[in-house]
C-alpha cells in the first residue's frame, strides 16, 4: 500500500490523498460504507460502484469468522471473490464486537474467550489468530486486534487495556510478517491507538504506534458515548502524533457534522453504520438538513429527497413517495433511504476533498454546518 499527500488546507490541518491498494486507488478523506457479513444493508453492489461511488467497504472478522467461516470464503478467494466485489476491503479486527459482548466473553493476556450471539457456542480470539484470519478473509487494510473500552472507564484500566493492546500488537505484527497473502494482492496492517479520554494515554499510545511505523494508523474508542468535544480533543491530540505521511483512520465516526470536524483536525479515514441503519428508521441526512421522512408533513411533498435537488439514487423519488413506502413497510423505501443517505456521506467527503485541494476548506466547513444539522 502506498499512500500519498496531495493538499493541505491553510486554514486548518484537513488533508487530501491518494491510497493505493492492490483492488485500487482511494482518494481521501473518504468514507467507508459498513459491510459487516459481506453486504452493506439493502444496498445492491452495483449501487454501491455506480450509484453511490464507493471506493472501498469494510467486513468484519468477528462476523465473518462465525458465518460464512474462513473455510468457505478460501474457496472463492477470499471475500472479494465470495461478494463480487473488485475494489478495495477493510476490515475490523473484531475487538469493537467482543468489547461489545461485556456479558459474554473473558479477557486474559492470551486473547478474549467469548461465547457467539448465535449460537452461544464459545471461540477464542488470540491476536495471531485474528490475523490468521484477515488474511483468509483477503482485506487489502487488516486491523490490529485491540481492547476497546467502554465509556466512562476507570483510568487504571484504560491504562491496563491500552498496554494490553500494545503487547497484542507486537504479537499481531509478529505473525502478520511470518505469514503472506493468500490471493494475489498485498494487504496493510493497521495498528490501533487507545487511552479513551485520558490525554495521557493517548498521548502514549499513539507515540507507541507511531513507532512501529505501519502503512497507516487507526484512532479506536471513540464514539463509544463520551461528548463531541472530548472525541475531538483526543482526535486532534492523536493526529498531532501519528506521522503525517501515513493514512489515519477514525473508527466508528460518525455524523457528518463529526466528519467534517474531524477531517479539519486532519483525519483521512472514516466509516460508521448510521447512514444505512439511520436510513432504515426513515432519517435522511441531506445538504440542508436532516428530514424523518415518516413524519406527516411530507405526505403530499412531491419535491426531491435533497432540497438542493442533488440526487444520490438512480431515479428523482419524491419526498411523499418514499414516505409512503414507509408506511406500507416497502422494502425498497429501506433501500431508497440507504441509498441516498450513503451517497450523501461520499458527496460530503468529495465536497471536502476538492475545497481542500482549492484551498477553502475551512469557508465551505463552516458554511456546511449549520444546514447539516439542522432538523428539517
């Protein structure tokens, strides 16, 4: 993986560049639709390529691991090959997922003991087995296998679980580089910097993952519930550390307001579920505001989803025709908000990545956040 800076904003410390991966060329700041089992919800491939623009979608290990297994996905060479998907694939560790299981899974120095959400059957994940199995999945970017703590945590174990992390990390950097990709194309590991709120912490995290010097660099425990702008201070904290000619990438966020912020404090990367699982509750997020599309008022509204009459699907559907799909339950008023609402996320990425390439970023941000989070 090569990446490589083409603009820096003067105003502030937003960026934009070019990654390159064996599946393809990502231009940053860039949003990543969520993929979690190896579809992003109601969304069709072919949308996603020729509708939407993605450049690349996120699988998850953890799911992946418990279905459709390892064992299938080799055979059709790897999830490129198993979803009929050409560009490039990141995926997650699992160590969001099993932070997610508190009720379910035990953590020793080993790895994590957890038990499935489906079947209740208990697995192991060690960090050489994580990576084990990123390879088998094929992502052109694996993620380090982490401990991501909840919100608010006590300092001594945030202490504890970030120095956990760091030791799983030498173990994952270990392993990755006494193995090889299975499938034809190289793949990038990318460690995780934790600490929750603690500046501290963070600081020394993300000076021990500077140091191992990786093809590009993960902020993790974030958006885990702590307010806006402690996410933003250790964003910005974070950021000021990780080397410049490396990608960074914010997990889980997140609004497009906290995208644009974050993109200012000079983050590269981002991907969150709340566009599509957003959208299937009937919210639209669109360039004047965000719209519940099951309220009343839009019943006889024949205008298009976005005010400004920007289309993100491949027909102009009225707002009181996407309405009444909710209210039949049609399945494809699900997938027209989906739709729309990711094409938004990767219109508002565009939008920031050429103003900070014509240098008035800061302008275009500032003017963009008070019509984005407005509610219609």
């Amino acid at each position: 993986m090569k990446f490589r800076l083409q603009a820096t904003d003067p105003g502030s410390a937003a960026r934009a560049g070019i990654i390159e991966t064996g599946h393809g060329v990502i231009e940053t700041p860039i949003f990543m639709p969520v993929g979690t089992l190896g579809t992003v919800k109601a969304v069709h491939q072919r949308e996603l390529r020729d509708d939407i623009g993605a450049q690349i979608i996120l699988g998850n290990t953890y799911h992946l691991y418990l279905r459709p297994g390892t064992g299938l996905l080799e055979q059709t060479g790897g999830l490129h090959g198993f979803i009929g998907w050409d560009r490039p694939i990141l995926t997650d560790s699992g160590g969001f997922q099993v932070y997610s299981l508190a009720d379910n899974r035990k953590i020793t120095e080993e790895g994590v003991r957890f038990k499935s959400h489906i079947d209740g059957s208990y697995h192991f994940f060690s960090p050489e087995g994580v990576m084990d199995i990123q390879r088998s999945i094929g992502a052109d970017i694996a993620m380090a296998f982490d401990e991501c703590t909840d919100w608010p945590v006590d300092y001594d174990y945030a202490r504890q679980a970030m120095e956990r992390t760091h030791r799983w990390l030498d173990r994952c950097i270990a392993r990755w580089n006494e193995t090889r990709p299975r499938y034809g194309h190289d793949q990038s590991l990318f460690p995780i910097v934790q600490g929750s709120t603690f500046p501290d912490l963070r600081k020394q995290s993300a000076e021990y993952i500077a140091s191992r010097n990786a093809d590009g660099n993960a902020i993790g425990g974030l958006s885990v519930g702590e307010p806006a702008e402690e996410m933003y201070a250790m964003t910005e904290l974070v950021c000021n550390i990780l080397p410049p000619d490396k990608p960074r990438y914010l997990m889980g966020v997140g609004t497009p307001a906290n995208i644009l912020e974050s993109i200012a404090l000079g983050v590269d990367m981002f991907d969150c579920v709340m566009p599509t699982r957003n959208a299937r509750n009937g919210m639209l997020f669109t360039t004047q505001g965000i719209i519940n599309i099951k309220n009343a008022k839009w019943k006889t509204d024949f205008t298009p989803l976005d005010p400004e009459g920007i289309t993100f699907v491949d027909t102009e559907y009225s707002k009181a025709y996407l309405r009444h799909l909710f209210q039949t339950n049609e399945i494809l008023g699900k997938q027209i908000a989906s739709i729309h609402n990711l094409g938004f996320y990767l219109w508002l990425v565009r939008q920031a990545r050429r103003h900070i390439i014509e240098g008035d970023f800061v302008t275009w941000k500032n003017q963009m956040m008070p019509k984005i989070t407005r509610r219609l």
